[in-house]
C-alpha cells in the first residue's frame, strides 16, 4: 500500500466509513473495533492537503478539527530527521498550528502491524484554547532525539481506536 493509500484509509476511518472500518480491523479484538466504531457517532469531513502544504489531512467538524500529517513505515520508530523535508514539515507544522489555534496529529502506521495499525502524535502548541489543550494532553508528544531532532516510536503512541473512544465520551 502506498503513502497515498494510507491517507485515504484515515481519511475514510475518520469520515466514519464502516466498510473501510470494517476491513481494517479484522485484526482488531473487540475493544479495538469499538474504538474505530465509534468514528460513525462522531464523523469528521476530512479533506486531504494540496501538495507541499506539509498536512496531508485536515479533518473538521462544528465542535473540533485537526491537521494531520501521515506516516508509514516498517520500521518501529520513524525519524523525522532522516530527510531535510520532514524536519522542515514539522517546523511546518508547528508554525501553521500556533497560528491557526489548530491542533497538529502525526498518524503513524506501521506496515505489517495486527490488530490496530496506527499511532497517533502531537507536537507542543502554545496558545490553543480548553479542548485543544486537553486533546493536546491525552496526544503522546513526538519524542527528541540528542540531536534535537524528532523521532515517533510507534509503541509510544496512543493507539488510533484509544483516541476515537476518547473523543467519543468528549464530543458525543
């Protein structure tokens, strides 16, 4: 599956698309599936960015909306230093959401994964109002290496289905 395709996939799970829900977690236990179920009560319309905005995904809704960029990997930490472009996206990323009061996801699928596939991130944001703040909270930070660099390992985050029930309870 391509970057793209991953993307897509997010972006029907948050629209609240239950055949691609259902697909995706066949690999899921019970708790898991309820978790991504819980996307059809709370559905977002998710527009995926143009080009080198450095957000792949804005996903809104009356009550609360995201920027989210997507990474994949087989690997179980990805390094956002390996390439100039991805430390350059996350300073990005960082500039956009201070500005917009808006609160930036990293969604991290890590390639040949059972059960639930993602990970979610945040990145430190000043300024965002109540229900950001505690969204921003509930989100793993993106972690730093020595070199001040930043690194998503992928058993950090918080899982994808973890996050729907939360705001599930929160937005329902």
């Amino acid at each position: 599956m391509t970057q793209g395709n991953y993307e897509r996939e997010l972006k029907e799970v948050l629209s609240g698309n239950e055949d691609v829900i259902k697909s995706l977690t066949k690999t899921c236990n019970e708790e898991e599936k309820e978790g991504y179920y819980m996307a059809k009560d709370i559905p977002f319309v998710v527009v995926r960015g143009a080009g080198s905005l450095g957000i792949d995904l804005v996903a809104a809704r009356g009550d609360v909306s995201f920027l989210i960029e997507v990474k994949s990997s087989n690997d179980d930490v990805l390094y956002l230093s390996n390439q100039k472009r991805l430390t350059e996206q996350a300073e990005d990323m960082i500039e956009i959401s201070t500005k917009t009061k808006l609160l930036p996801i990293y969604a991290y699928r890590l390639k040949g994964q059972r059960g639930d596939k993602w990970r979610l991130f945040t990145l430190d944001i000043e300024g965002l109002s109540k229900k950001y703040r505690l969204l921003n909270k509930k989100l793993p930070k993106a972690k730093t290496t020595v070199h001040d660099n930043y690194k998503l390992p992928w058993e950090h985050g918080i899982p994808l289905n973890e996050f729907l029930s939360y705001l599930g309870r929160l937005l329902g």
